[in-house]
C-alpha cells in the first residue's frame, strides 16, 4: 500500500519491499533473523520456526474461509439482486437509457461470473499445494488478486442495483 515513488525509495535505500504475508513471515525463519532473535533472547531458533509454522498456516486458513464467505456472499447476495434488476429493467421497456442499463447490468453479471470462476480455479491450484509456503503463495499471488477482482464487480452491481434488492448493508 505504499506509493510507487516511496516503493523506489526505499529500493533505493535498500530496504526491503514485503508485499504480502508470506513474504512477511518468511522474515521470521531467514537465518540471519533466527540467530538474532535468538542471542537477543526473544525467541529460540525451534521458537522461531514454530510461530513461522502456525503464523503461516493461520493466513492460509483465514484466506479460505474469505474466499469461501465471498463466494456464499455472491451467490446468496449480489448475484440474485443483479438477477432482480435484470428482470426489473426487462419488465420497463425499450427505451434507450433503459436498454443500456440492461446491457450493463448483464454484462455485469458476466464479469462476475467469470471472475467467481477464476477465483474458484486459483482457490483450487492453491488448495493442490501439499506444502504450506507453495500454498501461501499461490494464496497471495492468485487468490487475493482474483478476491478483489470480485470485489470490483460486486461494487459495480451494489451501485447499479435497486436498494430494495440489495440485501446487504450498504
């Protein structure tokens, strides 16, 4: 989350760039950490080791339980309100506006559709990844860049869509 320009700053500086968790975690194990937490007696170099393990192994578990509550929240919310307006603004007629809005919102669900779909297969090449650093990266690399491309379509359909079909808080 940082700017481009502080991202080249502190590569000009040399300091490190950890974008995402695994790579984050990854600190705790490198040898040069270990044997510094160790002299400095914060953990021992097993110490390290275990909480790099259970760390890892919770972020994998919190980003299946995300990808999973985002696909019941597309499939039970946001699809079926997308689905009523779909209907609504075929019902309305064949007016221009009316006509362009229709083919928004049905290109719209597409999109979604498509992007649920591609979560889904990312979802399952990481769920393929017997070893938890492989599958944490498959995580962070595929699996939260597809989440948030459904996000973005999910916000399109929210703004699009009659408040009396969206059962979500707004």
């Amino acid at each position: 989350n940082y700017s481009a320009e502080w991202v080249e700053e502190a590569k000009r500086r040399g300091l490190p760039n950890l974008r995402n968790t695994p790579e984050a975690l990854a600190e705790l194990v490198r040898p040069e950490t270990k044997e510094f937490l160790s002299r400095m007696r914060i953990f021992g170099e097993s110490e390290s080791d275990a909480r790099y393990t259970v760390r890892l192994e919770r972020y994998i578990k919190d980003i299946d339980i995300e990808v999973e509550a985002l696909k019941n929240l597309v499939s039970g919310h946001v699809l079926p309100a997308a689905y009523r307006q779909l209907a609504l603004l075929a019902q309305a007629g064949t007016g221009r506006a009316i006509k362009s809005g229709l083919e928004r919102m049905d290109a719209s669900v597409e999109a979604l559709t498509t992007r649920v779909v591609d979560l889904q297969a990312a979802a399952e090449r990481a769920a393929g990844e017997h070893e938890h650093e492989a599958r944490a990266r498959v995580l962070a690399d595929e699996v939260v860049p597809a989440m948030a491309s459904v996000r973005e379509v999910c916000d399109r359909v929210e703004e699009s869509v009659a408040d009396e079909f969206w059962t979500l808080p707004k």
